[in-house]
C-alpha cells in the first residue's frame, strides 16, 4: 500500500517539474508564504505572523480531514516548492515528504520539521495494547510524531518557528518577538493549569478507547496510560482480548471516563463505555481541526482548553 502510494507521489513530482513554467503562483501578490502540512505548523505559525498582511501561512491539509490518509496533490507540491518556508511534523503521518524534499531549492524554501526542535521519545507499546500486525513496520524503530500534544514542547517550537520567520523578515523581528511571546504566555497559563490539576486529582491515570498520540503530553505530567493503540496505528478494529483488558482497567481502578480522539468513529471506547458505565469524552489531540472551527479561528490554545475541562472530569479532581 505504501509502496503504492510513494510511486504516485514520484510520479506527481516529476508533473509538477515538467509543469513549472518559471511562474510563480504564490508569490503573485509578494507575500512571503508559509505552509504547514497540518495544523499544528499552522497554528503555531499563525500566532507568530498575526497582524502582518505582508506573510500568509497555509494548511495543506482540509480542515476535517484525517492527516494520516494525506495524499499531495501536484498543486500541492508545486505550492510547497514556492513557499518560504515549509513545515511539516516528520515520522509516520508525513512521510510522503521524505520523497520530495531533495526536490526542494532550500536556498529559497527553508525547510522546518517539527520533530527536529524537540526531544523526541520512541513509540511506546503499553499493557494491554493491540499488538502491531504490520509486516513492514515491525523490525522499525517508530519515533512518536506528536511532539505538539505537549504545552512544553508548543512552547519550545513556537520559539524556534519564531527564530526561522524572523530569518526570512528581519523587517517585522519586533512583531514576531511580541506575537510569539504573547502566545507562549498562553502556553504556560495552560502549562500551569494542567499541573495544578494533576496535583489536585485522586486518579493519576488516563485510558484510551482508541490510538493513543498523547505520549509527549503523559511524559511531561507524570500520568499513567492505557490505550487500544500506540501513537497513530493504521488500526481501527480492536481484538477481543484488548477490549477485555481496558474494560477491566477502568472497573479495576474505577475509571469514569473513557476517551475517543477527534474525527475517530469512538466505537471502541462506546463499547468499553457500555460494559463499565464509564463516560465516553472526546480528547482532541490537534492533529486537524473542523471546518466549523477553522473558520472561527479556533487556536491550539482553545483546544487545550478544552482538554482540560475533560481531563477534569477523567481525574476527578
Ligand atoms: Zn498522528
């Protein structure tokens, strides 16, 4: 599937050089062009630019979209060969990219991977989780992509993304200084929102009745976790016996709520729900968000927000 998958890439790459005809489409109004392949990049990179007509910066993924079924387009590829700067997170979710990069003239496209500005942890298989039946992945070494599910890490990647938009308009430096700490106070008000209610909550454990990208998030508060899947597994059918196990967990260590990841049908955590009168809430790990919300506006920062209120009622605090 992979395999398959990459050939079409190549191919489309090869279109969209023979299709380049000196024009540039993106720099038609001269603005300087960011794009992120997915909305972390965006949003981060969005706070950083905000109040400068003169910079855009662009998702490539459709608001509502699962990131990891992405597939560029040759317009995509054309635009990302036009920006100024290109984001994409790395491992997994993004790894059509590895294909195009040495595609790319980075003395005019600087090229940001998100896993490159943090530590980064290798996937984590826990108790209890479905075991990996994918052939070609078993022998890998997997490094877990979500680096931005971490309020620490945002932080850090907010200040680095800084660093690299300023290098391409030293003009607006000042702006960029003052946008990026504004948001990084933001960051840190959550930061301390969330330690406080770890401290001040009787359970210490969360428990995923779906994929699990919250390792960054779980490492930096010291919680406890048990999942259906690691990271962001191709998986969506849970066997029998890992059902059994997280049914058990929750009875076991009188768990109230049950997690679904956004955009996931939420069956698996619905049927954990039914077996132990547990609650079934929504986690959104911000891999994407809706079209309803992007059109509001809707920042990392509301989402994390949001996160906490139901991780209140998961840790009874
Ligand atoms: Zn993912």
């Amino acid at each position: 599937m992979k395999i398959v998958r990459r050939i079409i890439i190549i191919a489309m790459l090869f279109f969209s050089i023979v299709s380049l005809a000196g024009c540039n489409k993106n720099n038609e109004n001269n603005k300087l062009t960011i794009i992120s392949t997915s909305f972390p990049g965006y949003d981060l990179a969005r706070a950083i630019i905000k109040n400068n007509s003169n910079i855009e910066v662009n998702m490539l993924l459709k608001p509502g979209a699962e990131l990891h079924d992405f597939e560029p387009t040759p317009q995509d590829i054309k635009n990302i060969k036009n920006s100024d700067i290109f984001i994409y997170v790395g491992g997994d979710s993004d790894a059509w990219i590895e294909d195009i990069l040495d595609d790319i003239d980075t003395d005019k496209t600087k090229i940001i991977k998100l896993m490159d500005l943090v530590d980064t942890v290798e996937e984590e298989h826990v108790e209890g989780m479905e075991e990996n039946h994918d052939e070609d992945e078993e022998e890998e070494v997997e490094y877990d992509e979500h680096v931005w599910t971490s309020p620490i890490n945002a932080i850090t990647i907010t200040d680095k993304l800084k660093e690299k938009i300023i290098k391409i308009d030293t003009a607006n430096k000042d702006l960029y200084e003052k946008n990026a700490s504004n948001y990084i106070n933001e960051l840190n008000i959550i930061d301390k929102k969330i330690r406080d209610l770890v401290d001040n909550s009787k359970k210490k454990e969360i428990i995923f009745g779906d994929r699990f990208p919250l390792r960054y998030f779980v490492m930096e508060y010291n919680l406890n976790y048990y999942a259906a899947f690691p990271g962001c597994s191709e998986a969506t059918e849970a066997s029998a016996k890992t059902v059994s196990f997280l049914v058990n967990k929750v009875k076991q260590d009188k768990i109230p709520v049950v997690f679904k990841i956004e955009l996931s049908s939420g069956k698996i955590a619905e049927t954990i729900a039914k077996e132990t009168g547990a609650k079934v809430l929504e986690y959104n790990t911000a891999h994407n968000i809706t079209q309803q919300d992007f059109d509001k506006g809707v920042t990392i920062v509301d989402i994390m927000n949001n996160n906490i209120k139901v991780l209140k009622e998961a840790l009874v605090s």
